[in-house]
C-alpha cells in the first residue's frame, strides 16, 4: 500500500467518523450526499469509481459508531450485485439510479429471509434465473434484538419479466456476493470491537476502587490486554479478507470464512467483557453498551454463523 493510498484512507476514516459521531442515525441521503453510496460506482456513471477497499472502511467506522444506517443493504449489497451483472443499458441505469440517490435499492440473495433495508427501499431486486430480476415482491418487517438493523423477509411471485444476466458463472456470481456481505458485516463487528475496547480502557482509568483507577488491577489489566490480542487477530483476518473481496481472488470465500468466523465471534466476547468491566453501569440503558452487544450478537448469525463458515473451511481439508 502507497503512503498517498495510505493517507486517502486515512482521511476517508477520520471524515466518516466524524459523521457518525455526530450522529448514530444516519439517513438516506445523507449518505447519498457524503458519496458513500457511490463509492464503487464508475466515475462516469456518477459514483467515485474506487473499490471494496473504501467500502469497507465505512462499513467498518459504522460498526464503531453502531450506525443505524441503510449502507449495508442499499450501498454495499445493491452496487456489489449490480456491478457483478453483464454490461449494458440496464445495468447502468440502475448504478447511477443508486449513486444519485434517486433509488433506494434491496437485493434479496438466497434465501430471502432477513433481507437487509429491504423495508421501504424503491426497487427490491430478486436473485432468479442465473441473474436479477425485479418480480412484484411483498416486504414483510422481520424484528430482531438488533434495533439499529432493519432486516425484512421478501416474497416474490412468480417472475417473468426482465432478468439482468450476472457476467460470470452464476453459481460463482453468487458466492462472491455471499463472501462480500460476509466481510461487510465483519468490518462491522471489528469497528464495534474497536470500540467497546476504547470505551473500556477510557473508563477503567477514570473510575476508582481502593483510592486506585480499576485500570491498575492486573485482573483489569488481562482482560483489556485478551480483548486487544482479539482484535488484532480480527484486523489482521479482516484486511486479508477486504483484499481478496477487492482484487477479486478466487480463494476470497477462504479468507471470507476466516475473517467472519472470528472477527465477528470475538466481537460477541469482546463486548460482554466489555459490559463486565464497566461494571454495574454497564448493564444500564446510560452506558449505551448494550447497543453493542445486541449488534454483535446479530452480526455473528447474520450471513453464516461461525460454526457454519467454519465447516466450510474444514471441507478444504476432507
């Protein structure tokens, strides 16, 4: 990575941190505005023509925030499917609709249930016939513990209309969209564990038992120093997978598994010890730590469970 890549980067962070800090709920347009949405758009379709890598970094700082935001399914999951469709008029039509804001756009992958921003997006798109299609579709809200998510599930009537073919092997389109969401939600959950770490330190310094910071305690200590060695497994997995997902590698579902299985298991981990050594503040609604721990939670089952994508991996070695 060059220092001016580096430094881009950096200042894509600090500028969407700062966003979201002001703020946790993040609409629709104001993404449009910040060109979020567009990132991975063609420059001449209106987007900013980068890669997953910048989408992830977004994906990430939203997880640090624990942004209620529509990004996942209406930015990343919409421009990943649409992007991965044979070139044509269509096609382009529905970039630019998403890069401009004119439309809010779902794709429902298989299965259709617990479809991210499907619940009041303009076009719901429909995995169907080795491409999408866009059927008469009927949302129906699914609630989750996760309150800053809004998942649906979708039901599709029978489609015979238009469907925009996928430019590769439709099989391999698919799993590439799967590995894509994987990753998304992993960048999520190593911002969230970022953050309950900070957050955790911050407090332990501050508050006092003994006359002492709580922090002083080597008890404190271990655990603070078992949630950062986590976390830097979790960066490490997660870089790897955002490379292999941008540069399009065909091994990209093995670093997809590794990075989702245990960036977003720790997550789970690294905030319930978050909440414990918050102590009994951290069980209160004040805290706002339970935001993150329902989020993390949700994370972990949302596109493949740990143990799932582990036996994936294990297949390699059967």
């Amino acid at each position: 990575m060059t220092t001016e890549f580096a430094e881009f980067h950096d200042e894509l962070r600090s500028v969407a941190g700062d966003l979201l800090g002001k703020d946790r709920e993040v609409d629709w347009p104001t993404l449009v505005e910040a060109g979020w949405v567009g990132l991975e758009v063609p420059e001449h379709l209106g987007g900013a023509g980068a890669t997953f890598s910048e989408t992830a970094i977004i994906c990430q700082e939203i997880g640090r925030a624990a942004g209620a935001t529509s990004y996942l399914g209406s930015a990343v999951l919409a421009v990943g499917a649409v992007n991965a469709l044979q070139p044509g008029d269509a096609r382009d039509e529905l970039l630019r609709d998403i890069a401009s804001g004119a439309a809010r756009v779902a794709v429902a992958l298989e299965p259709y249930d617990f479809v991210p921003d499907a619940e009041g997006a303009d076009r719901v798109l429909v995995v169907v016939d080795g491409g999408v299609g866009e059927p008469a579709v009927s949302v129906t809200a699914q609630p989750v513990l996760d309150e800053t998510r809004r998942l649906a599930t979708v039901s599709a009537a029978g489609h015979d209309g238009e469907v925009l073919r996928f430019a590769e092997n439709p099989e391999a389109a698919l799993a590439r969209l799967h590995d894509r969401a994987a990753v998304a939600v992993a960048c999520d959950s190593l911002g969230l564990s970022e953050a309950m770490l900070t957050a955790t330190v911050d407090y332990a310094t501050v508050r006092q038992q003994f006359g002492r910071p709580i922090g002083s305690f080597q008890a404190v200590k271990h655990a603070c120093a078992d949630m950062l060695v986590s976390i830097a497994v979790s960066r490490q997995l997660v870089a790897a997978a955002v490379q292999a997902i941008a540069g399009n590698d065909p091994d990209a579902g093995v670093a997809a598994a590794m990075a989702k299985s245990h960036a977003c298991g720790a997550a789970v981990d690294i905030v319930g010890k978050a909440m414990q050594l918050h102590g009994g503040i951290g069980y209160t609604w004040e805290s706002g730590v339970h935001f993150y721990l329902k989020r993390a939670a949700l994370n972990r089952s949302l596109f493949g469970s740990p143990a799932a994508h582990r036996r994936q991996l294990a297949k390699r070695y059967q």
